[in-house]
C-alpha cells in the first residue's frame, strides 16, 4: 500500500514540503526557547517575558480574519515561501541585533510579532493547499505527520537549543535556524503545488468577501458544532496547560516536572504516530467528540492526585489524543469545504481557535491566585467540602481549576457527539469523497 502511496504526485510533493516543515520547526522552536532565556535572563522580569508570549498571540488574530481571501485569490506556492522568508528575514534580525548588542525587549517583541504573523498565516495556506495534494482517504495520514513534526519540534528543541546556546550563542542559533528557514522554502520552491480553481465571486471587493469564511461555517450547524468542539477544548486545554507547571511544581521539583513534559510529549508522538499509520477515526466528526472528551478526562484527572507517575500517565493520554483530535478534526474541514473556499474558512476558523489562546492566559492568574486558591486554604468551606476529592494547601486550587476545565471538556464534547447535525457530517464528508473519487477515474 505504501509503495503505490508514494507513486502518488501529490503524496510525494506532501512528503517533500513535510520533511522542509519538520526541519523548519526545530530551527525555530531553538530560536524561541533561546530568545525566551535571552529575555529573562536580560530583565528578570516575569512580566515582561509574557509580554512577549503576548506578542506571539495577539498579531495573529489581526492578521487572520483579513487574510483568508488573499489565500484563496493568490497563489499559495508563493504564500508559503513568503512566509518562510519572512521568518528567515525575521531570525536574522535577531542574530544581527544580538551580535551587534543591540537587542532590546522592544524590538524582540517586534521580532516575535513578525514570526507569529508569518506562522500563523502559513497555517491555513498550507492546511488548504495539503486538501489538494493527499488522496481524501489519507488526509488522516497526512494529519498524523503533521503532529508528529509538532511534537518532534515541542520535544526536541529545548534539548538542542540548551546545548548549542553555551557554544554558539544566541547568534548562532539565529543563524542555525534562518538555514532552516530557507531549506523549507526551497522544498517548497521544488515541490509540485497544485492551483486552487477560481474562488467563486472571486471578481467582488477583497473586503465584501472577508465574512465569506465565518457565513460560510456559521450557516451550517455542523462546522459550527465542530468549530465549538475545537474552541471550548483549546481553551481549557490552554487554560490546564498554563496552571500544570505551578501545580506540579507546588509538591515536587523542575526534575520531575521535567520527566513528566517529556513523557508527554512522547505520548504526542505516539498519537501522532498512530494516526499516520491509521488515518484516524472512520467517522472522524464523531471522532472530534470522543478524543475531545477523553482529553479533558485527562485533564481532570490531573488534578485529582499529586502522584509524579499518575500525572505523567495523565500527560501521556492527554497528548496522545490531541493528534488524533486534530487530525479527525481536519479531515472534516477538507473533505467537506470546497478547495476553492478553505483559505477563508480555514482562516475564520483559526482566529476563533487562537483567540483562546491570550484569553486562557488572562484569566488564569486571577482564576488561581486570587479565587480557588484561597479557596482550597486549610479550614475554607470549600476545602471542607472536595478536599477529600483533590487535597487541601498550597496547589489545591489550581488542581480545582483542572477538574473543573476536564469536566467540561468532557461535557462540550459530549453534547456535540450527540448533536445530531456534527455527526451527519461525516456523511457529507463521504459524498464528497465519493464524488471526488469518480471524478478523478473518470
């Protein structure tokens, strides 16, 4: 099966971009966790280093409610190399301003906020562009590699960039990762990336066609549905994701909270592996609901025991689930949007994804310092009443704050399951697949 996968034009133009990607995203993931040492190690300012987590979240969704009309009305090909050079031209920056001392908090949150727009833009251009490469029936595949660069990157670029940052600096590692930056362009310069066919109404104002990708979700119950899935998820997810570093650390030690990042992240990379191999759920809508609620069973048993191994375990199944959630997730949205319409659906869909993102990181703080921590305070009525359940003290408040956020991960997700329009999608999806089929034989 997989030799005649690979004879596949698309496949192998798919497989070339992905290995451009997968390189890309480690040169990067060194420079971030190098540039986020450099910037607290510079200021020593907690604050100021969010500041600049801000600044990787927020140009983003400025950027992606304009930009889905110029994926579907340009060339993607040239997209995608733009956005890479941007990155490139942006990672040089960084290596000169620091060879030449000039580095400042300022200008490194104009740098992030360039590599974040850039990023973010390629996103939905190639999530749009791999619909018309992979074969339907293997866009689950082509999803499980998608992760598995993700998690690679997520894992393995703290364990480089903590070695080279003590022989090549900061300046190196600029360096090292503008190669990056242009390998993934020249893969993508010799790959064969096919044309979107003319968007319909491709002829209106730019700005007329802007609302086209949220009317285009919001008619129908079903994307909204799963669109809602993947926001409420994200966000709790984001929410658990910012608080699991305090909680695990107000009992244990940076080593053990080390092991347990790890071991999660190889539980990334067995989804993702996983999904490669098995192309995902064969109704993936219905799929989006249940890795959705096993996740969030995860996070909520994460805060129910202060065990270094059951939350490691914890970690492994929520990130295991989390390419296959995605990938099911994205097989939906390919299949059933025309090509011709997913730059500005995919757009659409991003922002109000990533939105959760700088929300989760408002509220947590205040969600646990100032409301469920003292609320878990020893003798408090609410300790008096769960602390059985989850502990009392120090850290009791946050791990509230992870039952509650799994519990209505499992909730959103299970209400969408049985939402009767999400899960005719999949039969949507299979028409399509099957008109798509007979066109290409014929």
């Amino acid at each position: 099966m997989i030799p005649a996968l690979l004879r596949d034009r698309g496949v192998r133009a798919f497989l070339l971009v992905w290995i451009g990607q997968l390189v890309s995203l480690l040169g990067s993931g060194v420079t971030a966790f190098a540039l986020g040492v450099w910037i607290f190690q510079s200021t020593a300012s907690t604050t100021q280093y969010a500041l600049v987590v801000f600044c990787a979240t927020v140009p983003p969704l400025a950027i992606l409610p304009v930009a889905g009309p110029l994926i579907d009305r340009r060339n993607r090909k040239r997209i995608l190399i733009g956005c890479d050079l941007a990155g490139m031209a942006a990672t040089a920056a960084v290596g000169l301003l620091a060879h030449a001392g000039a580095l400042t908090l300022a200008r490194a949150c104009a740098i992030v906020a360039v590599m974040a727009s850039a990023s973010a833009l390629q996103w939905p251009t190639w999530s749009a562009t791999v619909t018309l490469l992979v074969p339907s029936e293997h866009l689950g595949r082509a999803g499980g590699l998608t992760q598995i660069a993700l998690a690679m990157s997520q894992i393995l670029s703290p364990a480089l960039a903590g070695a080279l940052i003590s022989f090549v600096g900061l300046v190196g590692i600029a360096a090292i990762d503008g190669a990056t930056f242009l390998f993934s362009a020249l893969t993508l310069a010799a790959a064969a990336l096919p044309v979107a066919a003319a968007a319909p109404g491709a002829r209106r104002s730019y700005w007329r066609d802007l609302p086209l990708g949220w009317s285009y979700v919001f008619s129908r119950p079903g994307l909204a549905a799963l669109l809602l899935i993947f926001s409420t998820v994200g966000f709790f997810s984001e929410l658990a994701s910012i608080l699991f570093t305090p909680l695990v650390l107000s009992f244990t030690t940076p080593a053990a909270l080390g092991s347990i990042l790890a071991i999660g992240g190889l539980g990334m990379i067995g989804g993702g592996a996983v999904m490669s191999v098995w192309g995902g759920p064969r109704r993936p809508a219905l799929g989006t609901a249940v890795f959705g609620a096993l996740g969030g069973v995860a996070v909520a048993a994460a805060g129910v025991t202060v065990s270094v191994p059951l939350l490691a375990a914890a970690a492994a199944a929520f990130f295991f689930c989390q390419p296959v959630l995605s990938g099911s997730g994205q097989v939906v949205w390919q299949r059933t949007i025309p090509a011709e319409l997913q730059g500005r659906v995919f757009a659409a869909r991003a922002t109000l994804t990533m939105a959760g993102g700088p929300l989760a990181a408002l509220v947590a703080g205040p969600l646990a310092d100032r409301l469920f921590e003292p609320a878990m305070a020893a003798g408090s009525p609410l300790s008096r009443m769960i602390g059985t359940l989850v502990g009392v003290g120090p850290g009791r408040g946050i791990a509230v704050i992870l039952v509650v956020a799994g519990t209505l991960c499992v909730l959103a997700a299970t209400a969408a399951g049985f939402y009767g329009p999400l899960r005719r999608l999949d039969e949507a999806a299979d028409l399509r697949h099957a008109v798509a089929a007979a066109a290409a034989q014929s």
